[in-house]
C-alpha cells in the first residue's frame, strides 16, 4: 500500500491577480481524493486576448479527475473567485459549498446556465463544518470587503491546512464579520497557511473601511452641484460607506449600473445589508435638485459599457453630468486600465466636471491585507509552512520572503505546481499543465488553439485574401484576385496596393510550372511568400495572408 | 486693409501628453506668416492602434499654407517634440532651427529620410534670435532632462510670447543650464506665457534631478550582484546620474540598447555630454565579475524589443541576469504601459532577481514642472494670460484653474482651437480640422481612413471569407466555400463552424433568384447577412465578412 500525500496545486491566482482556482488532495500519490477551493475568472484585454469575453483557468486536469473532487468551496463572492461557477460547473459537476450571500451570487451565475442551483449548498461559519471525503472544511469569517468573507480550516488526515482567502485585518470593516484576531489565533497546530498575497509591497499598516466615511462625507457635503461615485460594485463595503456618506450629507442616493443594483438586492436579500440606505430609482432620481443627488455608479475601471463610461459621454438613464458636478473614483485603477479610466476623466473634464480620486488615499482604502497585517496573520495561525497563493510571481516571491525572515517556512508555487505537504517540509512534488480558457462569444477555446494568436496577427499586420481559380487543366482561370482588409490603399510605387500585388502574382502564375499548378499546398506557400515580398516592399509590412484556391476540375 | 491678428494654435500637444506641434502667426486673418513650435510623435497602443508604428500630428493645414511657414523651431530632443521632424519635413518644406545637440539629433532624423541635414540650423541661445517673417524668436535656456532644453521668447509686432517648453525648476540638474530665475523673470511686458501642464496635478514643490546621486549610489553599493539600471534613454540627465552613481559604486559602466548608445554619442559630439563616464562593451562586460558590473539599458516602459525586455526573456549580447542580481526601474510608468512593465518585474521574479521601482520616490524625480514650480513661472514672467499647453484636457483645465487663481487671465485651447491672441484678452479665433496621422509600417495614413477599425474589428470578431464562383449563366459554380480567420472550430451545433455557414450560405445561394445572383451588391449583402447571424448563433459573435464573388463570364 502507496502512503497517503497531502498536497496543493493552484490552478489559478498563483503567479497572477485574478482567477483563483486552487486545489488540495489528500490519499494515495497519484489517486488523491480532490476539492477545489474557488473558480474566479480574469478580464481580458486587447493587448493579449482580443475579442474574449472572459477568462476561465483551465481545469482539464480536474475534468479528468472529477470522479475524486469530494467538493468546490467559495470563499467569497467576487467575480475572481466565484465568476466561473456557471462556466465550469458541468466540467467538474462536484458540489458546491458556500456561506449565504456568497452562495446567492452563484446560484444566480448557475441559473444563467440553466444548471440545477440544489448543487450549491449554503454552509454555515465555523465552527460548523463541512466532511467531503477525507477532508472537514470550515468557512472562518475573515473581514475584506463584502460580505461573508471566509477562510477555510481544512481539517485533513495529515494535518490542518488554514487558506485566507482574501482578506485584511480590519475591526471595523462595514460590512461582513470583523475581524476577530482570537478566533484566528486559536486554529492549534497548523500544517499550513495559505495566505493572500496581493499587497505584499504595500508597506504601511492597512486602514480600516472606516476611516473613509467621515472624508467622504465632508467631500459630498462641499460640493453644490450633482456628485456622482463610482467603485466596484463587488465592493459592497465601499458601495454601503459611499451610500451612507451620501445620505449623511443630506442626498438621495440613486443606484446605477446593473451589477450595482444586483449586488446590493444580493445583500439585502440574504439580509447582510438590511441597514443598506434606502435608494430612488434613475426615474425619480431625474426630478431631484441636482445639488440633494448623489449617484452611485459602475465602471470604475473605465469600462466602456458600464455607467461611468456612458455619463461621460453623455446622457444614461435620463441622467446627465453638468459644469459645476462632481465625479469620485473611489477606487484603485487596476494595472492596465489606466487608458480607459483616464479617457473617463478627459471627458468628464471636457464637461466641467470636476474628478476627484484617490492620489491622496482619502477616498479609497484596498480590501487585502498589506504586509504588516500579513505578518500579524503569519504569526496569529503560526502554521509550519505559509504558501503565499493570489498574487503575481513577484508578490508570491516577496511574500516567501517574508515569511522566510519571520521563522515560517515558505515555499513559492505558481499554477500547475503540485506542492507535497505530507512530510515535515514541504516539497515540490510535480507539475501539471495548466493553462486558461477563453469565453469567446458562447464558446469555451484553449489559450494556445491558436484563434487569438491569428487575431493579433491580423490586427498588426491587415490582412490579404487571394483568390485564384484553377481550371479543368490546371491552368489559371483569368487573373488572381486580392482584397484587402486593414490595409492602407496606396504604398511606395504610389500605384494601389491591390494592383500592385495582383500583378506580382499574375506574373508568377504566369510563370509557374505544371507540378507548381497541381500542388495547392505549394501554389499557397508561393503566393503567401510573394504577398508578403511585395507588401514588404510597398508598405513596410508583412501581411497576414489568407489563399482560396478554387479548382473547376 | 485687415487689422493684424496674432495666434496661437496647437496642432498637437493639447489635449494629450505627447505629440507636441504648436503654431504662431502673425498677420491680415487668414493670411498670418506662421511659425511651427516642435514637431513631435507619440506611441501607438494595441487598443486603439494595432500595427501602426508611430504616431504624428495631422499637418495637413499646415501643409496647406507652407508658402506662409517662416520656420520651425524644436525646442528640445525629446522624440516628442522632434521625432517627426523626418517624418514631415517633406509636407512642410520651411527652414527648422534648433540648438546643438537638439540639432544633432534632428539631422539623424532628416538623414534618416534623405533629407538635407542643412535645411536645419544651429541657433545659439538666448540673447541671440533669429528673424524668422514677422517673428523673432530667441531660445531661452531652460532645465529639463536633456541637454539644452530652451523656452521660446517670441517677439511680435503685437507683442511677446513665452513658450516654456517642457521644463521644470531645477537650479542643479546634471544635464542642460541650471534654472536661471533671473532670466526668467527679465522679459518685460509678456502678452501671453504658454506653459507646459503635464504635471499641474503634483502638488509638492519639484525635486532636483541631483538629489538623485547619493540613494541610486548607495543602492549600487549594497548590491552583491550585477545592477541593471533603465531609463528613457532620452532621459539624458537620469543616464548621466546612473552612469555615475554606478562609477562612484566602483562599477564598471555598460549601456545596452541603440537609443541609450545613440543619445549619448549624440551628447558627446555636440559637447554637452564632456564628463559623462567612461563606458565599456557588452563584449568586455561579459569578461567582468558580475560585482562589478552595472548595466545601463532601454525598455523602462517595457517595450518588447528594448533591452530591459530581453534580459527579462533571457541573454542579450552575452549577457544574462540571475538570482542575486537586481535591475532598476529609474523612471515612472507611463499609464498604458503598465503590463508590459508588470510583466517584466514578474519575469526578473522568476530568475530570482530583485526589481527595485521607484514606489519610494527614491530613485526618480519628474523632468516637468509641479504645481508650485508652476505657480512660480507664472509669477516669474507675470504675462497678461497664461495658456496651459502639453497636457490632457484635465491637465489643461487645472492649469487653467491655477493660473486664475493667481490672477492671470487663462484660456483652455485644446489642438485645432485658434486663440487670438491681438486683444487685451485672449479669444476663440475658430477651430481647424486636425487630428493624428499613423505611420504604418513605411506609409503615413490618416486615423480616419477606416484601415485601423478594420484591424480593430477583426481582432475582436474574427474574419470569414466567403468564396463564391458564378458561371456564364449566373448560376452558381459548386458551393460556397470559407475559410475562417481568429475563430473557434467548433460552435453550438457540435459541427464545425465552417460547415454550418457552408451549408446555410449554400442553401440561400440554391434559393437565389436570378436577379440577386446578377447584383454582386446585392448577392455580398446577403451572403455577410446569413454568416454573421449563423455565427451569432453558433458562436455568440458578429464575425466580420469578407465576400470574393468570381464570375466566369
């Protein structure tokens, strides 16, 4: 008989911000029993994934196994951590365990997918647990900044593994559990913390969501005409301060954009947010002196269809920004989406409107735990070994390290890294290809199936498409006809482009022998090669090229 | 006869950081001599302009009246502001000005495109002018990153203008003249100051470039390992300090990248670059003890091919980082670039090498002006209105703000805007059709010519071409055929997507009536129409369409 392994495997959120899929196992190597905490998604962007709509960590590796995944455990319900839930769930078809509110967001997200929402089972916080297989699993209450935020204690045969979530250590966190240092601190011996990693390189203690009520308050109270705030309506903690901080000032609140509204009906539903301020809707929201209004919007991160974005280039909802308004990210722009948050400004400023955000740090405070506070953490658990997991590698690196210089033993583990824990140190105990998942329009396709790949080559360098018939005698009917797509018409000869190529292909087909005439896999390479020769010449570019070669025999 | 009119009109510059390209005239409306300030580029992005490769400014009205240019005068070599001094000479044909090293780097420029290097001239500083029409234009030195940085004092017979450039108050600032409040504060009775803005937005009184020596020294000195350190190579002054913080650390001196070796040649041929230290070959840096050693490379922005990005994905010339080493980020992140920078920190991560950034503020200062620093030309030229000029709209409109608030008359133009400048106070004079020409690959086309979008929308929805053959009766010749570009195999029917549309678009064509199968408009209309709703409900995407019609006849 094999000896049991215990062991770790993130599939996503190791080696990246986003998309956390992690995996832990216990039973004989090779045949261990699974569960899977978290199936987040990632955003995709124009430089890299061109037309995707969302992105899924890949867990072919779980789909083979899903006869031994005992569970799928939510921590919490932001999109990179639940937003998967309806995409994957008939790929691991394993039930799915998680506290009210989180679990009110992902029935939702599986009802999308017309799947039955009874495979989502709500759990209460520890110290009730949940048995699925070898393991006993607990959702610890952990404050971040929406509600019902767990960790996990995974009680296993070999040990106790304690996995953060996201989280921060804030005793006044406005919504969801404070947070309870004791509680944390009385896990006994610990294998293992697996512990967010996201603000590593923020040095400063943390600051409670509380400190912004009063700042964002005094903000709204000194302005005269409309204000209108915009954060992530996943982040219910800022949306509640900024509802509250509206009201406090003497306005009404009046919610806008559809995540928005959904993720406080959530709240209010699962009775989290029952001291929610009551709203008005966009209707009546128009006949209020703009001076008693404030709006809550999406789109703080400058997306191009949520209710920032549309305010800023004009009329939404029958509302409409003025000279003399006010206009608060209450946010951190994600790396990456500066380009659109500042288009946002730029218009606003166009406007008149004045955009307040967050360079002072009066307006916005993180959701994740910044190094003291993760140093707090390390110690309060005081596992054998802290595995720093959602983070990119530098934040996974720097995350080691400090745990390193505490006394805790570290290891780093990027996606697809099976991290062996049964013994006294943990070891690396192989690797497993992973990877993501593309939604592309209603489809699910591989990063590297290549679609992405012709896209960006497209984009950079246009596109050609030649036609040539080929007649019963394998001679060439008529000319070669081009069209061009994302080209410019004119180049060096200053004759047209398409002119120019078809002559050069002309010529060549003219010249082109008999067996060259048969072969069509040559005939396509020849006249690829002469495409981008003549494009080269004319343009200064290599153009992507697409060859139809129709044969009448 | 016309009363004379004196304006101000950007082309490029206002309304965005980049791009700069302004114009001055003085004359009867409509018929003023002009003057053109820099003619600058900026950078095209994968959003919003895939595959082009620079970014000018549209000259095109410019160009329209060249018999009227009196001249073009570069105010420094920052590609900004001269890099389309080749790339738009051709368009504009007037004499350009500029001083020594500024005038170093634009003939490269000129050569570059066959141009005369002697349609430049080399103008000495400020008391010295040069007549240029109505204009006489004297080049004001002023600190900034590079050499012989100058503000322009611009002599009308309608009064004098002030062009700052970019600038800030740096009275120590490694590279250029010192800031000489003296100077400027010696220029009479000023009719308009027009003020670089980029930084209106920082509210702490502007650091010295030489504050900089001493913590990037003591960061060398502290290193075990080889220390790789990037700037913007045209970032002359921060190359400089490295270059000797590395010498003082007892560091032997390497720079890595074209432009890093370019601008400093450039500084050493026209003089201004005299003290700059000893540099040794990649080739003997390889022969060095990594302790010793300290690399000088392009790429602070994280550009793909530029130096910093090719140690990150291994060797480059001969030289390769590694666990124990640490690489420098002396410089501040443009917003846009961030991913491409993230992803080479993660990249170093993994090599094990410590990336220091300048998230302390340490180890970079701006080149531009801050707010105070602002405040403080505005006083030290004391001009009847300030026009804020290089910077967003939200840059503009603050630095607007502040001027008032100072007291100085202010006036918002962003590009194409003509302010008149012949009155007591600044006015509206209309607005001129502008915007932004690309250069793709070797041709210059417009940004509204469609080539982009086209790009742009097969990036995002994937292309089919349709092919269709249709014989001498107008019937057709065997079925459609497509071939499928950046789109999934496999759609909602479990078929290949090829062959559904095949099949739906072989089904129209077989009902066809005669007078469709005739019309090519009509028959292309339909074809797109039929893929683009079969693809919608195979794939949840709008797929664009490319339709080849052959017709034998």
């Amino acid at each position: 008989m094999s000896s049991n392994r215990l062991m770790y495997l993130p599939l996503g959120g190791a080696g990246e911000v986003g998309m956390n899929c992690y995996v832990y196992g216990y039973g004989p190597e090779h045949d261990e029993r699974l569960i899977v905490v978290d199936l987040g998604v990632t955003f995709p962007d124009m430089d890299s994934t061109p037309g995707v709509d969302l992105i899924l960590p890949d867990v072919s590796w779980l789909q083979e196994r899903r006869d031994r995944i005992d569970g799928i455990f939510i921590t919490h319900a932001h999109e990179d951590h639940v937003g998967a839930v309806g995409h994957l769930y008939d790929r691991l078809k394993a039930p799915i365990y998680a506290r009210a509110f989180t679990a009110n967001i992902g029935r939702r997200k599986l009802e999308e997918h017309g799947i039955d929402t009874d495979v989502l089972t709500t759990v209460s916080p520890w110290p009730e647990t949940v048995e699925a297989g070898p393991f006993k699993v607990g959702f610890v209450p952990i404050s971040h900044s929406i509600p019902e935020s767990s960790g996990l204690v995974i009680d296993t045969p070999a040990g106790r593994i304690v996995h953060t979530g996201d989280f921060k250590i804030d005793t006044n966190p406005g919504v969801g559990e404070p947070f309870d240092a004791e509680l944390w601190s009385s896990f006994g011996a610990v294998k293992a913390l697996v512990c967010d990693s996201t603000n590593v390189f923020s040095h400063a203690e943390g600051r409670s969501e509380s400190t912004l009520a009063d700042p964002i308050a005094e903000l709204i109270r000194t302005q005269d005409g409309m204000v209108a705030a915009t954060t992530f309506a996943s982040n219910i903690a800022r949306v509640k301060t900024l509802a509250e901080a509206g009201v406090a000032a003497g306005r009404s609140v009046c919610l806008l954009g559809r995540s928005m509204s959904r993720m406080v009906q959530a709240g209010t539903e699962t009775g989290v947010l029952a001291d929610f301020p009551a709203v008005i809707s966009p209707e009546d929201a128009t006949q209020i002196p703009r001076e008693n209004l404030m709006l809550l919007v999406t789109g703080s991160q400058g997306e191009r269809r949520a209710a920032s974005a549309q305010l800023a280039n004009g009329k939404y909802r029958g509302l409409q920004m003025k000279e003399g308004d006010t206009f608060l990210f209450s946010s951190k722009t994600i790396p990456g989406n500066e380009r659109g948050v500042i288009k946002i400004i730029n218009q606003f400023s166009e406007m008149g409107v004045d955009v307040v955000d967050d360079h002072g740090g009066l307006y916005h405070v993180s959701g994740h735990a910044n190094r003291p506070d993760l140093e707090a953490m390390h110690k309060m658990v005081g596992a054998q070994v802290v595995i720093p997991m959602h983070g990119e590698h530098r934040h996974l690196r720097e995350h080691a390290k400090v745990s390193k210089s505490a006394g805790f033993d570290s290891i780093i583990a990027v996606n697809g890294t099976i991290v062996d824990l049964s013994g006294n140190a943990p070891k690396i105990g192989g690797y497993v290809e992973t990877g993501r998942t593309y939604l592309d329009g209603s489809v699910q396709v591989g990063m590297l199936d290549g679609i992405v790949r012709d896209r960006i080559r497209m984009a950079l360098n246009g596109h050609v498409i030649i036609t040539v018939i080929i007649d019963e005698n394998d001679d060439p009917l008529g000319e070669p006809w081009c069209e061009l797509k994302g080209l410019p018409e004119v180049g060096a000869s200053n004759a047209p482009l398409v002119d120019v190529l078809e002559e050069d292909l002309g010529q060549f087909l003219m010249r082109a022998d008999a067996k060259t005439l048969r072969d069509d896999d040559k005939l396509e390479e020849q006249m690829k090669r002469i495409a981008r020769k003549t494009s080269q010449a004319e343009i200064g570019k290599k153009v992507e090229v697409t060859c139809v070669i129709s044969r009448l025999s």
